[in-house]
C-alpha cells in the first residue's frame, strides 16, 4: 500500500511524467529549432505575448510559416505565446531563440516539477494535500498536526511567484533592465511551482477512494465528513 492509502500511484507517475516530458521536449526544441534553421535567418524580432507577430511577412522579412516544419511550429509556439523581445532572449546559430530568456527558466522548471512530482507525489483527495506530499511526510507531521497546510501551501507558492514578480515588475516601475541570469533564475521556480501544481491538478481525485478516511495523511491525521454529510 501507498503512503497515501492506495495500492498504487502508477497515475501519479503518468501525469508527472507527461508533465515533465512535454515541458523537457518544449525547453530542448527551443535550443534546437534555431540549428535547423539557416544561420542568419531569425534576428532582433520583437514582438507582442498572446499575439501571432510572424505568421505573414512584415518589416523584419522573417515569418514562421516559410521554415521547416519542425522549427516553424516551435517559433509559432514561441510567437504566441512570448513577446520574444531581442534584447530578452538568447541567439543560436546566428538565429533568435523562439521565446525569451525568462521563459526557458519557466519550461525548465516545469519540467524538473513534473519529474519531482513523478517520483514524489501521490493523490491525497485535494489540489492542495496533493500538492504537499511532494515533502517528506517525516517533516509534514507537525504542519498536519497543527492545521497548517493551507499555509504552507500559500507560502510555497509565494517563494515561487515573488522573485520573478519582483524582478519583472521593477522594471517597469524603476529604471532598470533585468539580466539574462535574473531572469533565467526566477523564471526557474515559478516554473517548479507550476509544474507541481498541475501536477497536483491532474492528480487529485476524491473518487480513487471509498471514503475520506482511507487518505492516509501526515501525523496519523484524517480527513472526515462533517456530521450532517454522513447523516
């Protein structure tokens, strides 16, 4: 039996594994997709996030929709999704990478939490237990004992939005321009806590189980009905 009081967490395993997988094939081609293009090709863009900026010719004479397959899905994917800002993001092979700087620290982060939750995580009923039993039930005793999970949840998720927040945000407030390695490393975390929490999404499901007492949690603790639910 599984520590959360199922026989088994080979679901867990999948959705992490999916999880950290797609996000691992999305951060390599990012790196890859400028190789199979001509050097010279993809240069100084700047463009708008939620926004398809080069899917027709424009005054930079680059659109997505004239490479290769391959790279051309991956820079539409970057073209939506990323203001791909050249001052913002890294060159390879002569040619600007599909998304910024910040969000290669973002995928690399999803995909190390998607792996982290695969071998860590198991489904305890909630987004949030769920979310939690990626930490040593050994150092969770006292936080169940206590009540204290939606706080160490809250905080958790405060350590890895704050610094990318903070950083992103002083720059529009403050004269100032984040670095390349700023924004790779608070991109990072955020990133962690994403993967983790969708992860936890996918995961949680109340219906794995026969009752909430079965969830077996931290400190012996257990989850119960409330009176007028059982009745």
């Amino acid at each position: 039996m599984e520590r959360n009081g199922l026989e088994s967490r080979t679901r867990d395993q999948k959705v992490g594994l999916w999880i950290g997988g797609i996000s691992f094939f999305f951060l390599a081609s990012f790196f890859l997709a400028p190789l199979f293009v001509e050097s010279g090709t993809i240069v100084e863009l700047s463009g708008r996030a939620n926004m398809f900026d080069y899917h027709k010719e424009n005054d930079q004479n680059f659109t997505w929709t004239e490479l290769n397959p391959y790279s051309a899905a991956i820079y539409a994917f970057g073209d939506l999704n990323c203001h791909n800002k050249h001052e913002r993001s890294w060159s390879i092979n002569g040619n600007q990478m599909p998304v910024c700087v910040r969000d290669i620290g973002i995928f690399a982060g999803l995909a190390l939490g998607g792996f982290v939750y695969s071998r860590r995580g198991v489904n305890r009923w909630t987004i949030r237990d769920t979310f939690l039993s990626i930490l040593p039930d050994e150092t969770l005793q006292p936080i169940y004992r206590k009540n204290r999970r939606t706080l160490l949840f809250v905080t958790i998720g405060i350590i890895c939005v704050v610094p990318m927040a903070v950083d992103g945000f002083t720059q529009l407030l403050m004269d100032r321009e984040s670095t390349a390695f700023l924004r790779l490393v608070t991109g990072i975390p955020f990133g962690i806590g994403l993967g983790l929490f969708f992860a936890a999404a996918y995961s949680a499901r109340p219906n794995k189980f026969s009752k909430p007492s079965q969830v077996k949690l931290p400190g012996n603790v257990r989850f119960q009905r409330p009176p007028q639910e059982e009745e």
